[in-house]
C-alpha cells in the first residue's frame, strides 16, 4: 500500500489539529508506523485507504492533545499594547502557535490553512476540531467520520453544530487574498521595497487603520497604524537600516523572510512574517522569530551582504 502519498494532506490535518508544524510531521511519521504495523489486519471492503489513515492520524491527535493548553498567538492572551518600547522578551514557557511553510508539501488548496482559522481551532475541544476539520473542510461523510471517532451519526451532527456555533467570529476567510493574488502581491512588493528601504511612512502608508502586529514568542502586540509604525521606528534603529527580503507563501497567505545585518559581512535569517491581505491593506502581520520556525522553511540561515538583496 503506497502511504507516502498521502502524507502531505495528513501532515496538513495534523497541523490544524495541533497548531504546530513539527508536530504534525512527528505525528504523521507515527500514523504511518501504526499504519505499517497494522497493514495486514486493513479491510478495503470497510474503508478506502486514506480514509483509514486519517482514523489513525485522528486518534494519535487525539492522544496527543489529552491535557494540552491551545496553541495561541499573542493577541489571543491579552489587550495590545500601548508602549512600542516596552523590552521584547520572549515568553519560551507558551506553547505558541506556528505557521505552516507552503513549499514543504504541494498541496491545491490552502484557504482552510489561514492563521486566523487555525488560531481559532484551537479553542474547541479536540474531538469538536477533529469532528470541523473531517467533515467541513476534508468534506468526509458523516458515517465516515463517525467510524473514525467510534461515535454515531447523530453524535458527528451534533458535534459539527457546536464547533460550527464555536467559529461565527473567525471572520471572512474569503475576503483574505491569496500570495499568487495581483492585488496581494502588488501590496507586499511595495511593503518589500519600503522595509529595505527603511520608510516607515511607507510602510504606514499600506496598512490597514486597524492593523494588527504581533511577535511570537514574545507576548506583546499591537493595533493601529500609529503603534506600528512607531514599532518599526524602533526595529530600524535597533537593527539597522540595512535588511534584505524575500518572498514565501504560508498558511496560504503571503509572507517575507527577513534578513538583518549581522557581523563578518552577513546577513543572518532574522524572521518569517506571515501577512494578512484585505481590501488592498496590510491587516496583519505576525512576525515569527523562534529559531525552530524558521528552520521548518528550510531557508538559509545567513547571507552574504554583498548581495543586495535576497534571492526573490
């Protein structure tokens, strides 16, 4: 039985399961050692291949996330903040909230994969996500997703509609564009080209008024065009002026890695910022810096600064 194909969109269920991309992969590695183990005892007259395979990958996320606290992102934790100066320190003892790096598996679509959703899913409880996430966006049966979950039809039904109640706020997901979007694409072009440029006015000037920045690991973040601003102000003068940027795409959403200047002629890999694109705005960017995210986007850790840019 050929299971390797299946492993992207397997490594993609566990990550909205878990919220966490090293996770899901770790996970997804055990579904396929149970899956080989148990390969002679498969019945296809039960169950297509896949779908036993997800039965699998939910209960070892099920496990997985028996006395787990939800992944969250700072603006999930608190109010913003009011100081652009306040001291970054990272807060290593939260679980926080990872994004998925697109290149690593090719899959069609990603809509579903929005930070916002995932973020969201983790407040429901594992067997409601498990339930949302099997039947709404991976559209199987309700039998078939009962067989996964050992429960009942009427059960799966009225699991869906607590986890449906659970999500009304996460907003419209269709309004957010996509990295390939010519509108999308144009807005970060420009937002590329004003960070190496250093113009905060700039940048101010294709945000959102409402904007939201936010930095995990560290706890902090901020709303409005005023704080960000006031923020990147800050980053430049304690990093310098001199930064280069490429694009990625995660979590179907567009994004940059950062390079900052660093000793001995480089540039070292300093973040992945994931954005938020509507109406032609910035309406968020989350800025992830943790050094075991950044790794996931198998980007080279440091370039050299006789380059002028990173490779686009």
């Amino acid at each position: 039985m050929d299971f390797e194909a299946f492993r992207g969109e397997l490594v993609a269920y566990c990550y909205r399961m878990l919220g966490s991309f090293h996770e899901a992969e770790d996970l997804v590695q055990e579904t396929m050692l149970r899956a080989w183990k148990a390969r002679d005892r498969y019945d296809p007259a039960r169950a297509s291949v896949r779908t036993w395979l997800y039965r699998i990958a939910t209960n070892v996320c099920l496990t997985a996330l028996e006395g787990r606290s939800r992944r969250p992102l700072p603006s999930g934790l608190g109010a913003p903040g009011e100081d652009p100066g306040t001291p970054l320190t990272p807060a290593t003892d939260i679980p926080w909230l990872q994004p998925f790096p697109d290149a690593r598996y090719d899959m069609e679509a990603r809509a579903d994969m929005r930070l916002a959703l995932v973020v969201a899913l983790q407040h429901l409880p594992a067997r409601q996500r498990a339930v949302l996430v099997l039947r709404e966006v991976l559209q199987f049966s309700a039998a078939e997703v009962a067989d996964q979950l050992d429960t009942t039809v009427p059960a799966v039904n009225s699991t869906l509609q607590r986890a449906r109640a659970a999500l009304t706020d996460v907003g419209d997901s269709d309004a957010i564009t996509e990295p390939d979007d010519p509108e999308a694409r144009e807005v970060i072009d420009r937002y590329l080209r004003a960070f190496e440029a250093a113009d905060v006015p700039a940048l101010v000037r294709l945000l959102a008024h409402e904007v939201v920045l936010e930095m995990p690991p560290v706890p902090l973040w901020f709303r409005g065009t005023e704080h960000y601003g006031a923020f990147m102000r800050r980053v430049f003068e304690l990093r310098g002026t001199d930064w280069a940027l490429t694009r990625l795409s995660a979590n179907g959403q567009p994004a940059l890695a950062a390079y900052a200047t660093g000793p001995e002629g480089y540039r070292w890999l300093h973040s992945v910022q994931v954005f938020t694109v509507t109406g032609g705005r910035v309406a968020g960017n989350v800025v992830f810096t943790d050094p075991q995210v950044l790794e996931a986007f198998g980007l080279p850790r440091q370039i050299s600064s006789d380059r002028s840019r990173a490779q686009r």
